[in-house]
C-alpha cells in the first residue's frame, strides 16, 4: 500500500529548509565578520584571554585603528594599491573591449582557436606558471617596481570578455554599417560606436576587477618585495610575526580595508547586477 504525501504539507518543509540554509549561509559569512570588528577594540589583554567571541569592553578603544594606519603605512599602501587599480582596470577594459570586439566583428583564420586558447587558459592553475612569468617581469625589468603587477593585472580574463562581448552582441551591426558608409574605420566604429555602448558592461567589469585586484595578495607580496612598495594587502602582514601575530591589530587594519570596497560596492551594486542580467538575457 502506497502513502501519497499531498503537495500541501511538503511546501511548507520545502520553505523552512530554505530559509534554513540561507539563515546558515548568512552565518557563516557574517559571524567571522562581526567577530572580526570586536576583536579590533579589544586590547593585549583581553586577546590573551582567548575568548574570541566574546565581546570588548569597549568600542571606543581606537588604538589599534591608530597603530594599524601608522606602523603599517596604510596611507602609502593606499596609494599604491589606487595606482594599480587605475592602469590595471584601465587595461582590462581596453583589451577586454578590443578582445570580444574582435571576436564577435570580425572573420579570420582560427577564431575558433583563439576563443579555445582562452577558455583553456582558465583552466590552467596560476601557480603552474609562476616560475616562467617570474622571469619573463625579471627579464623586463620590472621585479619590485608598481608596473610588474600591473601588467599582470592587465592580462584579460575570460570573465571580462565574456562581459563584453554579451553586450557586443546585442549591438545591431547595421551601426557598424553605417558608420562605415560614413568612412569610418573599425578603430573608429569600436571608439565611437561599440564602447559608448558598453557602459554597464564596463561598469560591471570595474567592479568585478577592482575587487580581486584589490584583495590580492600573492602578486604584490612576490613581485614588490620593498615596503615603500606594500600594498594595502602586504601591509596587513607586517604585524604577523615568527613568534605570533598581533590579531586585534590586523582585525583593525582590516577593517579599515574594508571600509572603502564596502562603500563603493553598496554605492554601485545595481550595475554588477544589471550587468550580469543584461549579458544572460539580451
């Protein structure tokens, strides 16, 4: 004999364990945040107490925000880091936009090779090739200086193509057509034409960029050794030390990273979302 269960009683099961999860995802990223923030007001002391969870005996204890922006020479690695950001954004968006331009626009003789090339390429791990682009920025003269990095950074990724070349797509050719009837060229189409267009694309991609490059922490820390050099990510790893590490220091300094990409996120959120919509459903 066969029990049915009636669709009425398993929704409800089927909602609760939902929201269960999303209650269990929402804990897993937001307590080692809020944990993070108390242990920036808590004194020597009361770290070595051990209790992490508990709760500073007060809030208004900004010492190790002023030790945090002092020793570790965060007003120097804020610049740094801006100073990459710029031209390595910068480069993505022009060799991503040129990339997927090319691409969708044009014919030649192995596309399908090239766009293969690029797939695979993400599946190669990053450390697997360390060694030779190692020597390839030493060779250019480029170790322990800002552009090393950079040109790294700069190497587009299949995300951003992938970006731009969704919204390329859904641009009509016969704009190309007719800018070319007025004498343009394809570098004139592309410039005047296709990246006017591109805007949430180029948006989005600032975004998605801006945060890996900022939060990046092994290409600065092997490829600008110096500390007037140190990024906002190195510089967190000066108060690690052989014998320990000052953590309510580095939960400091960590807020104070934090703050800026959570500004700027909150304040351009729309576009990564739109941007995301608008490549899927165009």
């Amino acid at each position: 004999m066969t029990v049915q269960t009636r669709p009425g009683a398993v929704r409800p099961a089927v909602t609760a364990l939902k929201y269960l999860s999303l209650v269990i995802a929402t804990g897993v990223v937001v307590v080692p945040l809020l944990t993070m923030f108390g242990t920036s007001f808590k004194t020597p002391e009361e770290m070595a107490a051990g209790d992490i969870l508990a709760l500073p005996a007060s809030f208004f204890n900004f010492e190790n925000y002023r030790i945090a922006f002092e020793n570790g020479n965060m007003l120097v690695a804020f610049g740094n880091t801006a100073f990459i950001l710029l031209f390595s954004i910068a480069g993505t968006i022009a060799i991503g936009s040129m990339a997927a331009y090319a691409i969708d626009r044009f014919t030649f003789r192995l596309k399908k090779v090239v766009v293969a090339l690029f797939l695979i390429a993400t599946l190669v791990p990053g450390v697997t090739t360390q060694v030779a682009t190692f020597e390839v920025i030493d060779a250019f003269g480029l170790f322990d200086t800002r552009w090393g990095p950079i040109l790294l950074f700069m190497g587009t990724d299949i995300v951003s193509i992938y970006i731009f070349l969704q919204f390329i797509r859904n641009i009509p050719v016969s704009l190309d057509e007719a800018a070319r009837l007025d004498g343009a060229t394809s570098f004139g189409i592309y410039r005047k034409v296709i990246l006017p267009l591109l805007k949430p694309a180029i948006a989005t991609v600032v975004i998605i960029k801006g945060i890996t490059v900022y939060n990046e922490f092994y290409i600065p820390f092997l490829y600008m050794p110096s500390e007037e050099l140190g990024v906002i990510s190195t510089s967190l790893f000066r108060f690690k030390g052989p014998f320990g590490a000052h953590w309510e220091v580095i939960s400091a300094g960590a807020v104070l990273v934090i703050l800026p990409t959570l500004a700027i996120f909150l304040a351009l959120q729309r576009f990564v979302y739109n941007g995301f919509t608008a490549g899927a459903t165009k």
